[in-house]
C-alpha cells in the first residue's frame, strides 16, 4: 500500500479497530485498507472507480471482501 495523507495513522487505527466487531476471517483485503480508501473518496471526492489500485478493485464493493 503506497502511502496517501489521508491514511490513517496507527494510534488513529487502534481507536477505530476497538469500536469494530471484527470477526477473524480470511480477507483479501484489509480493514484499514478499506477505511484509508474510504478515507480518500471522501477527501478527494473521486468516483469508486477512480481509486487507486492499491485499495483493491472497486467492482468488488468497499467492504465486502
């Protein structure tokens, strides 16, 4: 994962990984992965398949894999 301002920071991530109920399972992606990628439409305001392809590939929803 290339890095982006919008990343979020480890001390950031510890707070937002408590809140969620995260099940262990196999992903082909990570949840901060997920949320940094959130994190960048929302900051750039650029359409899902405008992302770049390190978040992962827009066809398969943000946060369902």
């Amino acid at each position: 994962m290339n890095y982006y301002s919008t990343n979020l920071s480890n001390k950031q991530w510890k707070v937002i990984k408590n809140m969620l109920e995260i099940k262990e399972r196999k992903r082909k992606h990570s949840l901060r992965d997920r949320i940094n990628a959130i994190m960048y439409l929302t900051k750039t305001d650029c359409q899902w398949r405008m992302l770049p392809k390190d978040f992962g590939p827009w066809k398969c929803g943000i946060l369902l894999n």
